[in-house]
C-alpha cells in the first residue's frame, strides 16, 4: 500500500500495489480506479553517530534513520550499540559545528543521548539534622508518586517533592513522574 495522487478522485489516496516494474501499476482503495504511476524514490538510510550516556559512563553507536526523517531533542529513539540494542532519549543534537533542538536526519553530525531503559534514581532521605543520600537503578518507565511511602536503601521514606530534568518541582500530593525524568527525589524518614 501507497499513498499518491488518484486521477479520478483528484487528491491523494490509499493504492494497492498490483504490479511492480520500472514503474507501478495500482489500484485506489477509494474507487477502484487502475493506473500507472511512478516509483517513489528510494530513500537513503544513514548511520548516525551517537553517544549513549550510563551515568558515568559513554559509548559510542549508532542510530539508523532515512535521510529525510527528522529528530528533536526529547525524542525517544533505539541506539545500536554493538550486538546490544538501547532505548535512548536525545538530550543534545550536533549538526555541523552548532548544536541545535530540531535538525533532519541528513544535516546531523551527531545525537547526544541518554540511555532511558535503567536509570539511577537519586533520593535524598532527610531525617532530622541528617540527610541520608540513596543511588537505586530502576526501569525508565517505573513511576513515582508525591506523598507515597517506599523503601529504598534500608530507609522507609516517604516523598515529599520530586525535581524533575526539566527544572520543574513536584510538589502536590498525587503527583507522579517516570524514573527516566527525575533528576532527584526528596523524601523524609517514616
């Protein structure tokens, strides 16, 4: 299935391929009319170079994409790195020697992300005159709530606020976060 211009319906529609040669014989999905039409171009698919951040540690891979497919900065994409395959959120683009928030696949140099798939969720524990400081990994997609009671280092703690990537602060109770976009978790011993 394609989608191109029918000339009886005069706009573009959905055509089922019938036959393929040096151009395309289909049919519209709208009215059935039969013609020719020409092959859409080939799109090219590029390697892009991108740098997968662990907390500490950063690998070099490589995303795959067509030369006109575009990608911004927050967008969640698959990295190959190696034999291994990663679940990455773009935190930087490089297009030339400037680095950008949108850019086309083409014009990129390199895409700086972070791997979202195991994060390590940081919670500052405070009871008292003491804060207790607590590194947990944790799947991206596990969620947070204000105002719920956990255990995480031997502590029970509940959540007071969460400080999100973006720079925003959780503070009402019921609210929740993804682990892959906090930044910090502040809680007090219960």
């Amino acid at each position: 299935m394609i989608s191109i211009h029918c000339p009886t319906c005069d706009e573009e529609c959905t055509h089922r391929i019938l036959k393929e040669s040096t151009d395309l014989l289909v049919q519209c999905t709208e009215c059935g009319h039969v013609h020719h039409a020409q092959r859409p171009p080939a799109q090219k698919l590029l390697s892009i170079r991108t740098i997968v951040s662990r907390e500490t540690e950063s690998t070099v891979c490589i995303v795959e994409m067509t030369s006109d497919d575009y990608c911004n900065v927050g967008d969640m994409i698959v990295a190959e790195c190696g034999d291994e395959a990663l679940g990455v959120e773009i935190t930087s683009i490089e297009s030339g020697d400037r680095r950008v928030e949108r850019a086309v696949a083409s014009d990129v140099t390199t895409l700086w992300t972070r791997a979202i798939e195991t994060v390590v969720l940081k919670v500052s524990i405070h009871s008292g005159r003491t804060t207790k400081p607590v590194y947990k990994p944790v799947e991206g997609e596990e969620m947070f709530v204000v105002g719920e009671v956990y255990t995480m280092g031997g502590s029970r703690f509940r959540i007071s606020h969460i400080k999100l990537r973006e720079g925003q602060v959780m503070r009402k109770e019921g609210w929740k976060a993804a682990a892959r976009r906090i930044k910090r978790i502040y809680g007090y011993r219960v």
